[in-house]
C-alpha cells in the first residue's frame, strides 16, 4: 500500500473516528471500504449502460436469433410490406 494524506472537515474525520471504533477497524480501513463499495457501485452502473446502448440493428438480431429459437418464423415479405406491417395499409 502507498500512505497518502488527505483533508478533512473536522466534523467528518470524527465521524469516521466514532465509525470505526464502533466497527473496530482504522479510519483508513474504513476509507477504502469507502472506495471498494463506490467502484462497485460504478461498476454495476457502468455494465447497465452497456447492456442498455445495443444498437436497434443488435437489439432485432438478438431478438430475430430467439424467435428462431423457439420456432417462430416472420412473414417471408417482409422486406416488400415493412410499411404495412409497422404501420397498416396506409
């Protein structure tokens, strides 16, 4: 580990001071339990994003792929009547 000094509030330093006692850790302990806990929580925040940013085109495949799957077939003109599958006869 690397020792670093760091700045704070007096009313945040005992605060952590009556933390870890209670707990029967160090300040420092505490800290980066602190920072753990917050890297995980970007962490998780960080792969919802990446789960939620497929493109449309990767989203119709994957779901194309599961139709298939489970045996459903689409219309087989689909290309030619897309307008009117999305949006009736118009």
């Amino acid at each position: 580990m690397t020792r670093t000094q760091i700045y704070l509030p007096q009313s945040q330093l005992q605060r952590l001071k009556r933390k870890a006692a209670k707990h029967s850790t160090s300040v420092s302990e505490l800290i980066r339990q602190t920072l753990r806990a917050q890297e995980e929580v970007e962490r998780r925040q960080s792969n919802a994003t990446e789960k939620r940013t497929k493109s449309a085109g990767e989203s119709l495949l994957e779901l194309a792929d599961k139709l298939s799957k489970m045996g459903i077939k689409g219309p087989k003109d689909l290309s030619e009547n897309m307008d009117k599958y999305l949006y009736g006869n118009i």
